[in-house]
C-alpha cells in the first residue's frame, strides 16, 4: 500500500476521466459546427457523449471519495477535538465505503442485465453495455480506495489526514 | 409506522449523518434507499442503485454542469481575470473606493463566463486583493468586497447553480440563464452602490487610486475582448436560440479552449489541469446528485412534498407569506450547508409549494439563487469567505465576515426588489428568440 | 373478504394532464369496486418513480407494481413487439390496440418473461411534423430528424436522413434550434408540447404507430388472494385496452383536424402514387423486423400472418 503506487493509480483514474471531458467537449463543439456549416450530425454522437458522459463522472467519483472531496457539512467537525475529528472521518469513510460497495454490486448487475437484453444505441447499433461496463470499472476502483482511505485513517497517517481537510465545494 | 413518520425519521436519519460528515450524497442517497426500501422491501431499493444513478449521469442535459465548469477553467488560466480588472481599474480606480468598484466590475464580467461563485471568488482573491492592500485598502473591506462579488457567479449567467435548479425543476435552463442578466447587473449597481456610499460616509477609509490616461484606457479595453467575444457567443447563442443550453456550455468551453490556445496562454499542464478540476467538481456534484435523486424516491412514496405543499398553504399566510417563511428557512440552511447541496436537497420539496401558490417557476429560480448567494457569505458556513481566506492566508474569519457585512445587507435589499418587481426577472427571458 | 389489502404503485412518464392518467384512473377505481376495496391504487405520473427508459426493468424489479412501458425505446430488446411499430401498418389507434393486444397475447409471456403483461396497447398514428415541406421519402435526406423509437430512427437512417434524440419535452426546443428539423410525433401531442409553434408542415400519411405495454410485478401478482387475482386477470383484457387507449386515440385524432384549422400551418397532402413509394421504402423495416425476430426462435412469417388476421377481425389495419 506504497502512497506513491496509491497516487499514481489515482492520478491516472482521474486523468482518464479527464480525457473523456475533453472528448465530450470536442464531440459537442464539432457536432454543433457540422450542424451549422453542413447540416450533418455524427451518427450516435448524443449517445456517445452521453455515455462518455457517464464514464467520466464515475471515474471522477473514485477520486473524490478517495481525497474525502465529498461535499460535507463542516459544522459540528469543526468544533470537535481532533481526536473527535479523526472518529468522525473514519466513521464518514466507512459509511462510504459500504454505500458506495452496494452501488458498485447493484450496478454490475446492471452492466450483466444491459448485456443480456441486447441494448443498442439508436444509430450504429452499438453495445451500450460496453460504455456501461467501462463506467463500472470507476466505482470498483472507488471501491478499492475507499477501502485503502479507511485503513489509513485508522492508521492515522499524518499527511493523509491532512490530504483530506482540503477544503472543497461546487458552487 | 404512518408514512409521515417514516418520512420525518428519514429526515432525522439525513441530518444525523450530515452533522457526523458523511458526504451530503452519500447520506442523501443510503437514507432514501433504507427508506424506500423500509416501505416498499429492500430488493425493490437496491434495484433502484442499478436504474437510477447510470440513468442521471448519462442525461445529455446534466453535461452543462462540466461543459460549463471547463469553459470558466480556461477562461481562468488564459487570464482573463487578470485582464478584466486591468480594464475596469483604469476606468474607476481614481474614484473613492475605486478599486473596489473596479473589483465589482471585474467580477460581473467574470461571471459572465463562470458558472462558479466559489471559483469568482478564488480567482480574484490572488488578482484583485494584493492590488487593494497595496493601496491600504482595509483588509476587512478588500476582502468583503471579493466575496460579495464573488456571488455574481451564479447569478450573472453561465451558472451551475441556476442550471441544477432548471435540472431538478425542469425548467429550460437556457431561460433561467436569460433571467439572471438583469438581477446580475442590478447586483453589480448595488454593489457598487454600497461601495461609493461606504467611501463617502466613512472620510479616509477607502482611498483613490491614481487616475488613468485615456490611452492606457483604450489599450486595457483592447484585451478583454476575449471575455466579451465568448460571453457574446454563448449568451447570445442561447438567446437568439441558435443553441441548446448543453450546446451553448460546450461551445463555451470549446471556445475558452480555442482563445486560450490562440493567445498562447494555455500550456499542456494547464489543459490537463483545467480538465482534472472540472472533473473533480464535477464528481463533486453528481455524488449530491445521484443521492438527492434517490433520496427523491423515498420522498415521491412517503408522499411528503404533497404534504409539505398542503401544509404550507394551508397556514393562511398567505402566498408571499409562504414565501417569506421559505426564504427564512434558507437563510437557515445557508448557516450549515453547502448552496449546491441546500438546492438540491430542498428543491423538489419547496417546488410544489411554489407552484401551488401561483409563482413564476423562472422567477423562483431567480430569488432561490440570490437566497443561496446570501449563504455563501453570511456567518457562520460561508464558501466565498472561506475560499478567500485559504488564498489569503493572513486575515481572519471574522475581519472577512465583518467586511461582506455591508453587502450582506445590499442582497436583501436586492431580494426584496425582485419579490416587488418580477417582471426583472421574467421580462427577458419572456421575449427570447 | 379475508382479502390482504394492496395499495398498487402504478409508474408512467407521462404527466397527469395526459388522457392515459384519466385512463388509468378509471381502470384503477373499476378494480377497487370489484374488488370490494381490497385492491387500490396510487399513480405516480411524470417519471416520478424513474426514467420513461427504465419503466420495465423498475416493474421486474418492483420498485413499481404497475408499469406504462414503452418498448421501442430500447431497440433491441423486444423484437416481437416492434411489429406494432412498422409504418403503415395501422390504421387507428382504438381498432389498432384490439388487434395489437389480441396478437401480442400469444409472445407477451416469452417477450417480456420477467413480467405479467397485462395489456398492449397503441397511440393513434402519428406522422411527420417538419420545418420544411416533406412529400416524398426524398425529401428525407439530409434531414435531422427525432424519431419516436428505435424502429422510426432506422426508417430515417434509411432514407439518409440522420437522428436527433431528445425526450418528448425537449422536442419543441430542439426543434426551435434547428438540433432537428422534423419530429415524428402523434398530432394532438404536437399541440400539447407547443411543437406546433416551431413547426409548419405536417404529412397526412398514418405513418407510424407506437406500441405500449401496461405490465404487472409478478411476486404482486403471485402474492393475491384467488378472488384478487381474477379481479385483475378481468381487468387485463382486450376490451379493456380498447378503454384504455380509445380516449387517448380520440384525443391524437382531434388534433388532425385542429391543425388543418390552423392559418399559419400545412397539412400536407399525399398521393397514391406518393403514399405507394412511401410504403416501398419502408418495407425494409418489415425485413429487419423479420430478422430480429428470427434470431429470437421465433419465426416471423408465422408471427406476422397472425398480426395481419388480428388486424383484419379487428378492422385496425391500412
Ligand atoms: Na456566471
Ligand atoms: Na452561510
């Protein structure tokens, strides 16, 4: 459980995700110019940026509950006694950890069940549970590192705690 | 167990979890399934994990929220900001108060291509506050003054706010966003406003700056036309109804994009930086998301906004009465919650309310965003105030407080306008093309 | 009347101003009556319990008890079904949905196995509804199009044109944008999502129609008394899809006539030589449709020649 290996795969999870915003990006602004200038749209694009879409929000979630980048409410931990503090953050990463297991278990399920019933998108005919599949892979990494989160934490490691008193919101 | 208790143990259950810093999403989304399931048997709720999570991040509307979060990132990393204050600086930095002033103009023109008050805020915490105190503006006052500004982000448009709001109510986002023009700039008036009172009414406070030639006027308003041309063609897009709201986001962050490169301003690690950014707020907000529609389940079977509606309307307060009421219980909320979080968890239940009692959805969304603004900067849970003080690491909590005072007071002034004249907010978006 | 009460959560996507909701009303209170106040029901309009999408993977799983299912938005997954969507095949909604449910019977438990199909029904025949003049399948080409389902969106990508998606409430503003040029949509419904203020012309073919399926969680199903069941078993009948769908056949039917009314919009009028090379070019459907169903153990022919006599018994066909 080296923190550099830990930081490494985080890094790369969130830069794939990264990689996918840019290419909804990219497919959006080309869409909308083909539309205007040919009146053409790419075949599937809706459904390719929706998936994409998909893909990278829950591969960006494995980052955020790794950090503990979660939206919280700061009001009562923050007049608590470090010792106070840790407990709760251990107790947060926990009940984390074990919805975050159930959505990862039932969502798997959901990949199978999209692969049995033969869901394709409109245009191409493509899959859908491949792109479902890849979006999966983030919550099982999710998983993963909410698991490593909580052990840290009960091991206490200084620089990780920390890490995780970043402030962060999405306003 | 009645479902109404059942539904006020779910809210308990919320709050508990809240307070001991579980995520809001996390909480949100594990109450609603344990109650669904509770009601309605616990295969039914875990199934409800498989349908409904892929089925909100997979929505093509839901992609204004990254689409427009990258456009602000690039518009930051390209400097912008830094351009924007320039400008506004040689126009009114001699006045009393003046680079305050200018700092309210920077930021309205900031927002108009941020979707984020905390990201207005952050940006011009390292532009505008080591310029103020270089002229001995007050610390208190410098830093009021960005916070306060701060908020135009969700109010002028693009805003992710105001976008969750049109996401949630189904509202057209692109109206909403038309909307916020007006009460954006009567922002900016009465901000400024309070500046140039602040100045007069307190001899010595503020000071001038120096005075600036016309020159270096015209060679300041020459760089922004980057922010002017990108606010152009997405806000005026949408108006004049070339795009959707999910289009006009991704023109606007392709757009920063292709400025950014252009002027030479964007390195490979700055891309990859904005990029990672966006996805991490993002991540951010679909985890509220996700477990606000969950919890959203749970509600819709325990019946509880038709409930909440009845009750409400039935106090004989009266609509504005009501409405009052609601803004008072949001200044509330904005003591301990996050403005994101507080949207999405009370929305669907306050919704109704508003439609029961006759008032314009569009208008709503309007004085909802300006209840959240006041959240972000009044005592003791304010983001702007926050943010500013994690740049500006050598002035208290409490001097930032005691500066956005004034301000704070400013935006009930606003709020109580836009009760007394809608049509502020409904004119323009009632005339789109 | 030992009976367990049950309090049924029926799920659509439509909103409550939408006839089907009068529809399930009426059905829903017939069934308390018969059951003696044992069987009642609460709707949940407007995706209140989930997506249009999901609304048969939600009655299997029982996060409904009652489910309004669109099964062509899934292209793929009921290949059977599909049929009632083949342009041209039908030719109004009321007479329509007596021979689709009667038809559908027979495939419903093996289609839709996880579930108790208790009615199929169809929405009166849509068309065309564009921004520019459409006469013959040419005038396809190039165009953007938001189909109302898998097998309308191949009939575009047939005729060379391309597809929007969009959910029924965004249609009017995709529409407004230029996102797409035309909408295959059922008339009245035009009118209720304000597309009649985007587009101007209207193509007076029955091109296409959209089948339904009201469907029931099988462990409530299976979790009733004997009297309760027959309750239920009485009001899943073809009769009652006639009353299930007739006012809503009627209310799209009304909206014809309302748009010929209008100054500013045209009906578009089509030939028989015109409405012959219309049906040539969506033959091909029938093809594909043939061939989803074959990989399925199902022979089409047969599957079909069953449709067409359904059809002629119950006068629904063109
Ligand atoms: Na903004
Ligand atoms: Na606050």
């Amino acid at each position: 459980m080296e923190s550099s290996v830990i930081d490494r795969v985080i890094h790369g999870i969130e830069l794939t995700a990264a990689g996918f915003l840019a290419a909804v990006t990219a497919l959006m602004f080309v869409s909308v110019f083909l539309r205007y200038l040919f009146a053409w749209s790419i075949p599937d694009s809706y459904d390719l940026s929706c998936l994409m879409l998909g893909i990278l929000i829950f591969w960006g979630m494995a980052g955020a509950g790794y950090r503990g980048e979660h939206i919280t409410v700061d009001l009562l931990w923050s007049v608590c006694a470090p010792r106070v503090q840790e407990a709760m953050d251990l107790f947060a990463a926990l009940v984390t950890l074990v919805a975050m297991a159930a959505f990862a278990w039932m969502m798997g399920n959901k990949v199978l069940g999209t692969l049995r019933d033969n869901v394709l998108t409109y245009d191409t005919q493509m899959p859908v549970w491949v792109f479902y599949a890849v979006a999966w892979v983030g919550l099982a990494a999710s998983v993963l590192l909410l698991v490593v989160r909580a052990v840290r934490l009960v091991l206490r490691s200084d620089a990780f705690a920390r890490l995780s008193h970043h402030l962060t919101t999405a306003e | 167990m009645s479902t109404d208790l059942v539904a006020i143990t779910g809210f308990a259950t919320l709050f508990g979890l809240m307070m001991l810093r579980v995520p809001v999403g996390i909480a949100m989304g594990m109450v609603g399934v344990c109650g669904f399931g509770y009601l309605n048997g616990f295969t039914p709720a875990l199934k409800l994990l498989a349908q409904s999570p892929i089925r909100t991040v997979t929505d093509a509307n839901f992609a204004v929220i990254p689409l427009f979060l990258l456009m602000g990132a690039f518009a930051s990393t390209s400097g912008m900001s830094r351009e924007l204050f320039r400008a506004a600086n040689t126009f009114l930095g001699h006045m009393k108060g003046g680079l305050g002033i200018a700092t309210i103009a920077a930021c309205g023109g900031f927002a108009a291509i941020c979707g984020s008050s905390v990201a207005t805020a952050a940006t011009f915490s390292t532009v505008a506050y080591p310029e103020m105190r270089r002229y001995a503006y007050p610390e208190g006052f410098a830093t009021g003054v960005i916070a306060a500004g701060g908020t135009l982000g969700i109010m002028i448009p693009p805003s992710t706010v105001l976008a969750v709001y049109g996401l949630i109510t189904q509202q057209d986002i692109g109206r909403l966003f038309i909307a916020g023009i007006v009460p954006g700039l009567v922002a900016v008036s009465l901000y400024m406003a309070t500046i140039t009172a602040i100045g007069l009414l307190r001899p010595g406070f503020l000071p001038a700056g120096p005075r600036a030639t016309w020159g270096d006027r015209l060679a300041a308003l020459r760089d922004v036309w980057a922010v002017t041309l990108l606010f152009a063609f997405v806000i005026g897009g949408l108006y004049g109804g070339l795009f959707t709201a999910t289009e006009a986001a991704g023109m606007g962050a392709g757009g920063a994009f292709i400025i950014a490169v252009l002027r030479r301003k964007l390195s490979w690690s700055d891309f990859w930086r904005c990029l990672l950014e966006s996805v991490r707020t993002t991540a951010a907000v679909f985890t509220i998301l996700i477990g606000a529609l969950l919890f959203g389940y749970f509600l819709t079977i325990t019946q509880t906004p038709q409930r909440v509606t009845e009750l409400l309307t039935g106090t004989g307060l009266g609509p504005y009465g009501v409405l009052v009421l609601i803004l008072l219980m949001y200044l509330v909320l904005g003591c301990v919650m996050d403005a994101m979080a507080m949207i999405i968890l009370t929305v669907p239940i306050i919704f109704p309310v508003i439609q029961a009692l006759g008032f314009d959805p569009i208008w709503f969304g309007i004085i909802i965003v300006m209840t959240v603004e006041l959240g972000l900067i009044h005592p003791p849970v304010g983001m702007n105030v926050f943010v500013i003080k994690s740049v500006v690491k050598d002035v208290k909590i409490s001097t930032i407080f005691y500066g956005v005072l004034p301000f704070v007071v400013t935006d009930i002034v606003r709020l109580a306008i836009l009760i007394l004249f809608p049509t502020l907010a409904t004119f323009l978006p009632t005339h789109m093309g | 009347a030992q009976d367990k009460p049950v309090n049924l959560k029926m799920s659509t996507w439509v909103p409550p101003t939408h006839p089907l909701q009068a529809s399930i009303q009426a059905w829903i209170n017939d069934i308390t009556k018969e059951s003696k106040g044992t069987i009642t029901g609460t709707i949940y309009p407007a995706e209140q319990l989930g997506k249009a999408f999901d609304h048969y993977d939600m009655v299997r799983d029982g996060i409904a008890d009652f489910a309004y299912i669109s099964p062509g938005y899934q292209p793929g997954r009921f290949p059977i079904i599909a049929a009632g969507q083949i342009p041209f095949t039908f030719a109004d909604g009321t007479a329509g949905t007596a021979a689709l449910d009667a038809w559908y019977r027979k495939y419903a438990a093996r289609e839709m196995k996880d579930v108790k199909v208790c009615m199929s029904f169809l929405h009166d025949p849509g068309t065309l509804h564009s921004r520019k003049k459409i006469v013959v399948p040419e005038d396809m080409k190039g165009l953007k199009v938001r189909p109302a389902h898998g097998t309308m969106g191949e009939f575009v990508t047939l005729l060379g044109g391309t597809n929007v998606k969009a959910s029924a409430p965004e249609a009017r503003d995709i529409l407004e944008r230029g996102v797409a040029d035309a909408i295959s949509f059922p008339w009245q419904s035009v009118i209720l999502f304000g597309i009649d203020k985007v587009v101007k012309y209207h193509l007076d073919v029955p091109l296409y129609s959209t089948s339904y399926v009201w469907a029931m969680n099988k462990d409530v199903y299976d979790g009733m008394s004997v009297a309760q069941k027959k309750v239920i078993d009485d009001h899943c009948t073809t009769d009652w899809a006639v009353k299930f769908a007739g006012p809503w056949a009627d209310f799209e039917a009304g909206g014809r006539a309302k748009m010929r009314a209008m100054p500013d919009h045209e009906v578009v009028p089509v030939t028989p030589d015109q409405l012959a090379q219309w049906k040539k070019a969506a033959a091909p459907l029938q093809k594909n449709w043939a061939d989803a169903v074959r990989k399925t153990g199902a022979n089409p022919d047969t599957v079909w020649a069953e449709l067409q006599a359904s059809l002629t018994r119950y006068k629904g066909g063109l």
